[in-house]
C-alpha cells in the first residue's frame, strides 16, 4: 500500500493537515494515529475536528479512553488507548458500535488493539526529528484513497 509522507515545520501546519483530513472524512473511517508522547497527535486531532466542523475543546482522553463529539457533520468518536492492557476491555466500551458505525474513529496508540482493527483503516504516524527543528514532524499516512 502506497504511503504519503508530509512534512511538517509548526503546530499550525499538522493542525492544518488534520483539518483537510477532517474535511475529507466519511462515514465509518477509522484513522489510527501513532506516534511518541509529544509528536503532536492532539495537535492534530484538535484540526481533524474542526475539518468535520466540531467547535469543542478537543483534548486527548487518555484516563476516560473514549471521548464523543457530535456537533459536527459528522460525529467523532476519539479514543486513546494507551491505558489499554488488554484488547478485550475496548468489549466493555462497545468499540464495534463506534468502529462499525455512521461516525469518524480517531483512534490514538491504536497498535495497542491491533487485532481489532478494521483492514481498510487509514494509519497516521508523526515522528518528531530535532536535528530538523523542535517543530519539525514526519506525518506517513498510509491508506488514503
């Protein structure tokens, strides 16, 4: 599968990639964002949501696993998965009816519950690199029809 790479030099520009994302998004995308603590998968997030024309705060859930936002043209369903141990606890949440649904997945640290997945999901990895900057990311996107 062909993979995109976009370069990024500042939090406006990755939040301005996960805003065309956002824009472009239809009904029962899952994107899986990957990527160290600190790369800027809220940043991100944060432009993805205005893409789908959400005007809340967008933060990381990262202690509530699932956070829903439904303003927006379409709903957002944003999960953070690294406090995940085991892939069967996303059983306890519902995770199918969100995955399988009308809304928009954004699932952060989705490596976590790689088994659950969908196939046809979009993988979003943002790598930092400070021999090119502070703000410098490396965005590969993979699965972008």
């Amino acid at each position: 599968m062909e993979v995109k790479v976009i370069e990024t030099n500042s939090p406006r520009e990755t939040w301005e990639l996960g805003r065309e994302m956002g824009g472009k998004a239809a009904p029962g995308g899952v994107y899986l964002l990957e990527g160290d603590l600190g790369t800027g998968k809220t940043v991100f997030t944060q432009g993805f949501a205005d893409g789908l024309g959400i005007r809340e705060a967008v933060n990381s859930p990262t202690f509530t696993i699932l956070q829903i936002y439904e303003e927006g043209r379409l709903p957002l369903y944003h999960f953070d998965v690294y406090r995940i141990e085991e892939p069967e606890e996303m059983e306890e949440i519902g995770y199918e009816d969100y995955f399988f649904g009308d809304g928009v997945c954004l699932i952060e640290w989705a490596s976590r519950i790689e088994e659950l997945l969908p196939a046809d999901s979009i993988r979003i990895r943002i790598e930092k690199d400070p021999a090119r900057g502070f703000d410098y990311r490396r965005i590969e996107i993979e699965g972008i029809r």
